[in-house]
C-alpha cells in the first residue's frame, strides 16, 4: 500500500491526536510491518514533520528510522540526536532571540563604558535661569522682556541677540541669550557668554530675581566645557569645589555626578 493511504494515520500519531490504545498498535505494526515501516519513513521525508519523542518507539526501530530520514546528520544513535533535531527545527526563533540578546548586552557594555556623549544630549542636564517676568519695577521691564522671549516654547534667539546687541557691555539679556544657546547645544556660542556671566557676579546680584543663581552659572558653565571638552582636570576640581558647596538635596548635585562620569 502506498504511504499517501496512511497520511491520516501518520498525521494523528505525529500530532498525538491517536487514543493510547490505538498508539500502541501503531507503534507494534511499526515495528513488524517493513512496508509500512518504510511508508512512514517517506511521509517524514515528504513532509518534513517532526520525529516523535524516542520513548515511543523500541530503541533500534527509533535509531533505524533516524538514520533513514537523516542519513546526512546521523552519527550515532543516541539521545542527542532529538535535541539536535530541535535545534535544526527552531533555529530561526533561536536566531532571533540570540541576536536579541547580543543587541541588549551590547548596549549595556556600550552605556556602561559610555554613559554620556558629550556634545549630543548634554543640554538637557542644564539648569534654567531664573525667570523675571513678573518683575514689576519699571527699570526691570528691558530685563523682563528678554526673560520672556526665552521662556516661549523655543527660545527666540533672534530677539534676544537684538536685545543684546544693544547692550555696550554685559546686560541681563546676555545673561538669557548664553542660557538659550545652551539649551539648543550651541555650545561654542553659550560658553564665552557663560563665563562672561561668571565673571559678572556683582552685576547679576544687584538684581534682586536673579541673586542666588551663582552656583547654577557655574554648574551650566560646566556642562558647555564638558560637551567642548574643555580643559578636563580643570572640570573635575570645579566639579569638587561646588559638591562642597551644595546642600545634600540639591538637583545641582545630579547633574555635577552625571558631569564627572564623563570621559
């Protein structure tokens, strides 16, 4: 009989849909019909399908069916043979999931040795700068306007550059306009006006909104020498002497942590 007369039989035991009794009896006539035997190994051949666990067959009938469906990856009969057979069935879930894996260990490698980029998300880490817009003093009203122009969604960096083109010397929009640099990453720009602030203290304090933000400057002024890697001893004995400064609680003290990991 031609083994596409058995395909049904053959498809329920490899399913395991058959009942135990009839299983058996398939298992028996296996092992004694060589006929059906051999329309058996064809169909597994034909269709590809997946050997059934070796328990369910006696030994030498379990091996010589293995060596006759895959003569080419049969060594020596053995347990191993099943796993190998798995392996070569789910190799392309098996695939995926390793290159999962190597992508995950790879980024964690790659962060831990590189836990920032300077220059690319830097910016972020900036502290903003005091906001004046609701000065009420009437000689406030040049500093107020350059807060609000950069408190708009984006800082408008044209109209603070026209303000502080007005300036002869340092004003409070420059003071605005080196925050708004920093905050696009405009780093190269940000930097001279920043130290220019630094070096303005007095000025910066005489304005009642803004006292106080001394140790922000030099934390901000910090994050633009390390996105331009200014200078990195220098950094780091900055980086020490504010830590002294600032209170346990302070955000400031996140930002100097994530500043002195950097390389």
């Amino acid at each position: 009989m031609h083994d596409q007369n058995y395909s049904d039989t053959f498809s329920a035991f490899l399913s395991g849909t058959m009942s135990p009794e009839t299983r058996e009896a398939f298992r028996r006539r296996l092992q004694q019909d060589k006929v059906f035997k051999r329309a058996f190994i064809a169909y597994l051949l034909r269709t590809g399908a997946s050997l059934p666990p070796e328990s369910r067959f006696d030994r030498n009938t379990a091996q010589e069916i293995y060596a006759q469906v895959n003569p080419a990856r049969y060594e020596k009969p053995s347990g191993n043979y099943l796993l190998r057979q798995q392996v070569r069935e789910q190799w392309p879930r098996i695939a995926v999931a390793a290159s999962i894996l190597i992508l995950v260990a790879v980024s964690a490698l790659w962060y831990i040795s590189n836990p920032s980029d300077p220059g690319s998300n830097l910016a972020e880490w900036m502290i903003d700068p005091i906001s004046m817009e609701r000065a009420s003093a009437t000689e406030r009203q040049f500093f107020e306007k350059a807060s609000h122009f950069y408190y708009q969604e984006n800082p408008q960096v044209d109209s603070l550059e026209a303000l502080a083109a007005v300036c002869t010397s340092f004003c409070i929009p420059k003071y605005y306009l080196a925050h708004a640099y920093l905050k696009m990453a405009k780093y190269d720009q940000a930097l001279p006006l920043l130290e220019s602030c630094l070096g303005n203290l007095d000025y910066i304090n005489q304005v009642p909104q803004l006292q106080g933000s001394d140790t922000d400057l030099r934390i901000n002024t910090l994050i633009a020498r390390s996105a331009l890697k200014k200078d990195r001893e220098n950094i780091l004995h900055e980086i020490e002497q504010l830590e002294k400064l600032l209170p346990p609680n302070d955000p400031g003290r996140e930002v100097l942590h994530k500043l002195r990991r950097l390389k």
